[in-house]
C-alpha cells in the first residue's frame, strides 16, 4: 500500500510517497500550481505510482511578523 503525502503551498505541491510496505517515505519532484492543470498533474502521478491513500500535511497558512 503506497501513501502519498502532500504538503498544500500557494505556488508548489511538495509530495512524499511511501514505499510498497507503506513503511518509509522519499520525496517526489514537486508540482507547481499554476491554473488548474495541476488536479490532473497530480492525479496522472498517483494512477502511475499506485497511491492507494492519501494524507494531506499542511495547508499553507500567511503569517505576519511585525517588529
């Protein structure tokens, strides 16, 4: 069982998938969001990898600092 992690940034999908055994993760190649070609970027990359869940990790978040 292969997991896919996805950490949601405003310009980037940065990935991370799992080895068979759903045991130890690598990172991926990035996908840059741009319009909405992404979806299908993404979702052509979980068909060929065999991703059979998938966990979101992040949301990107703006933060201020003031100072």
């Amino acid at each position: 069982m292969r997991i896919l992690a996805i950490d949601f940034g405003r310009k980037r999908l940065g990935l991370a998938l799992s080895d068979p055994s759903g045991t130890v993760a690598g990172p991926l190649p990035a996908i840059v969001r741009k319009g909405d070609g992404w979806w299908e970027d993404l979702l052509s990359l979980m068909r060929e990898r065999e991703v059979v869940e998938v966990v979101v990790v992040s949301v990107a978040v703006v933060s201020v600092v003031v100072g």
